[in-house]
C-alpha cells in the first residue's frame, strides 16, 4: 500500500504531537464496520485523537514514529512492519523491528535511515551494510531496535541494528534470544539496481547495541519470505512464502541454534495429494476443522538464482498455499495465516502439529498434521489476516492488512475453538495495514506497529477480561 509520506506528515503531525502520553478513550461507536463471532473485549470506541480505536479499559502509548532522531544520528526508517519482544536487564524489553523498504522503489530512498534524500546516510559505515545501491549508497530496509522500559513506560534509546537489506517484512524471534528477520524479494542486479540478490533470511541478536554483522542464512532459501518461527525442543525454522502460489517450509539445522552452520530446506506435501492446493478458491480441498496427515520433500538449489524454488517445489508435490504470511509457536504446535486464501480470499488460519518424531527418519510412522482452523466467509468478520502472534490466554493475535480506503484494518482476536473477535481498528489516516503484533515477557502489554508512515504503539488494558 503506498501513500505521500510527506503530505501526511506535515498535516498529521499535530495529531501525533502527544508523543508518549496514554490516551483515553470515549464514545461508543457502532460496530457496522466489524462482525464479532463472540463478545470478546466488547465494541470499540471512538479514539479522539483519530489513531487506533480499542474497547472500554484499554488505552494505547505511542513509542516511537517514523522520521524521529535515533541514537546512533540517523532517523527512525518508516514501514514498520514484523517486531519480537525480548527481555533485557531489569524492565526493560527490547523491541526489534522490520522496516519493510524495498530496494526498487524509488521513494523509500527516502523513508530510510538517511532521511530525505539520503542525506544523512553517510552516518552509516557502508562496510556494516548488506548491500549497496549501484551509486555505493546503502539500501534502506533493515531492522531497528527500540529499548523501552516497561516500569517508567519511556523509551530508552533506538538504533539502526541490521542495515542495506530490502523488503524487511516479517520474520519471527529464537528461543535463544535473537530475531530472524524475513526479505520479501528476489530482487537482482540484474532487474534493481541493487549490487547483490536479495531473498534471504538474517538474524539480529536481540542484545546488540549497535549494527551487527548482516549475514544471510542462504541454507534457509532464498524466496519471498515473509515469516519464521521456531520449535524451541527442536531447533527447526518454519517459514511461510508470501506468493498466491507459495508453499510452506521447514529448515532442519546441522546444529540447533547456530543457523549459520547450514542445514537443510524441505516443503510441505499433503500425504495422499501431491501438489494439492489449500487456498479453496474455485475447488474446495477442505473444510475448517479437517486434518490432513503432511510429508516432506527436500529441495535442492537453494539459492534459487532462477527465482524458481516455488515451482520446483510444487514440481516435486508440495501443496500451495496463498500468501503465507505471519507464523507463530504455541503449546507445542504452530499456526500461520494464509492471507489470501478461502473461497472469498479473505483469508484462512491453517495449524500444524509436528510429529514427535519431527524431522527425523522416524515421522513417517506418526506423521505431523496439518489443520485448517480458519476461514473468512466474511470480510466483516475477517479481512486478510497478515501477521500473528499467541497472547498469553492462548488466543490467536490476528493483524489485518486490506488494501482499501474503506474497510478499515483491525487487530482481531481467535479463541482456541476457532472463533473471532474484534480487538482494535485502525483509524489512522492513510489506514495502512497493521503488523508487528506482540506481547511483552509479563504479558501486560501489546506492542502492535501501523506500517505507514511508522508508528508503534503500547497497548495495556485488561486482557484476562475477554468474554469468549
């Protein structure tokens, strides 16, 4: 979605001026523009300063917006999109945070690091950059990270911690305390004018104080990624492929914890139907409800200097599945949006239990399973699901991302028994899409980003309250 990040600025400024005031909220307002499957938090009510709506007892903080001054002297870059939360020393948390600034694009030269123009960009030590334009200039994408004190409720400092990338969307933390941040392109010299190929998977220690080394885990694959997560008993990384036609994969590390030691990409394949698709757009595969028991093929040539992994995949018998987007670990199992999928595109929830025998020779006799939990009949109710995170109560953190001036985007809740709620709209001009759901460590607080022009808000309220 793209929008005049100047115009906006320039006249939203005052409306953003509370900075890092909690704000109340009054005024009921009608909830013609969402349909609750249960009671949830109750409706929304009209936030005054035209930000994000939430219900009764809830109150929003504003942390951090695009264009403000960091630390190290560069600027807050903007399209905020996936974020973790990490614990730090004391109260304080660290969050990190994925600008998703694509390299081809021409104006988001100007909503990175360096500001208008670049002009700041040279406070950026190119060394410490994945990749250059053609002019020697960094790419804008990358991660920041944002130390908030969650005692005070004041931001401690901001920094640049993974630097030159390009479409930063969304990605997913390790249980040994890292981010793994997601480029969604392929993008090559030979079609951007970028000097490397893009596509790949980095880690950003949550702990760094600085830029940290920008390595690509290329043994992971190089595709669209969107978003990872990982099975602390394990060590595997599953990772969704944000493309109408992607699929869904799995990395096996030679050594758990250290990814950049290589291992090996497999994709999903639905046991008994090879090639199947999930999405259920014309013909229906499945029902909300249903299991299927799934394989795993191993795939080759990685690097994928074709652009071709997809297809080669679905060759070999993976199932398809449209716009796999946010992933999440819960109690031992996993659940991934597919934002585009169902019979109006609206989107699905999907949810696999690996096999206890995961990744090894032994899965085949009890093998993982595949659920669809899911699916949108109703925009209302449902609106292409993005991002995902597990509250604390176990209910699903649902960020949607429409691209529309009329349905607004939502945060939604879904209950363990699959039904869905409506917890905060956006009302925020431009009304991009929101992204980056998490909860802090003690699970009071929700940090949820709007990716356009960049703001990350705190959301605190009574969250063991819902009415399911």
């Amino acid at each position: 979605m793209q929008f005049d990040r100047r115009s906006l600025f320039s006249t939203g400024a005052a409306a953003l001026a509370f900075g890092g005031l909690a704000k109340s909220v009054v005024e009921l307002d009608s909830s013609d523009t969402y349909i609750n499957e249960v009671e949830g938090y109750g409706p929304l009510i009209v936030d005054p300063n035209g930000v994000l709506d939430l219900p009764q007892g809830f109150s929003y903080r504003i942390l951090s917006q695009g264009g403000e001054a960091m630390d190290d002297g560069l600027l807050v870059p903007g399209q905020f999109d996936g974020m973790g939360c990490f614990p730090l020393e004391g109260s304080r948390v660290a969050l990190v945070r994925n600008h998703e600034l694509r390299g081809r694009n021409a104006n988001h030269r100007n909503w990175g690091p360096g500001g208008q123009d670049q002009a700041l960009i040279g406070r950026l030590p190119v060394e410490k950059a994945y990749d250059t334009y053609k002019d020697g200039r960094p790419l804008p994408g990358g991660t920041t990270t944002l130390v908030y004190d969650m005692a005070t409720g004041e931001v401690v400092s901001q920094h640049l911690s993974l630097a030159g990338t390009s479409t930063n969307c969304c990605g997913g933390h390790t249980p040994w305390g890292s981010w793994l941040t997601c480029e969604e392109t392929e993008e090559t010299p030979e079609d951007a004018d970028v000097m490397k190929e893009h596509g790949y998977v980095f880690e950003v220690p949550a702990s760094a104080t600085g830029l940290v080394d920008p390595v690509p885990l290329k043994a992971m694959g190089r595709f669209d990624h969107e978003a990872v997560c990982v099975d602390p008993r394990t060590g595997i990384v599953y990772e969704t492929e944000d493309t109408v036609d992607g699929l869904f994969y799995r990395f096996i590390p030679n050594t758990p914890g250290r990814l950049a030691e290589g291992g090996r990409l497999q994709a999903l394949v639905i046991k008994g139907a090879p090639g199947a698709n999930t999405a259920n757009h014309t013909d229906r595969f499945w029902n909300v409800g249903d299991w299927v028991e799934v394989e795993w093929t191993d795939m080759d040539d990685v690097e994928s200097p074709n652009g071709d992994l997809r297809m080669r995949g679905h060759a070999a018998g993976a199932a398809l599945v449209a716009r796999g987007e946010g992933i999440f670990w819960g109690d031992n199992e996993l659940y991934m949006t597919a934002t585009s999928g169902g019979p109006i595109q609206r989107g699905q929830v999907l949810r696999y239990v690996p096999s206890p025998a995961e990744g090894t020779p032994d899965e085949g006799a009890q093998p993982g399973r595949l659920q669809l939990f899911v699916e949108s009949t109703n925009e209302k109710t449902l609106n292409m699901a993005d991002n995902l995170a597990i509250a604390p109560n176990g209910h699903l953190i649902l960020c949607e991302d429409n691209y529309s001036d009329t349905s607004r985007n939502h945060l939604k809740g879904v209950t363990p028994d699959g039904k869905v709620y409506t917890i905060a709209r956006n009302v925020f001009r431009g009304n991009a899409e929101l992204a980056g759901a998490v909860f802090s460590p003690d699970g009071s607080t929700l940090f949820v980003n709007i990716m356009f022009p960049g703001i990350t808000l705190a959301v605190t309220g009574p969250w063991d309250s819902v009415r399911a």
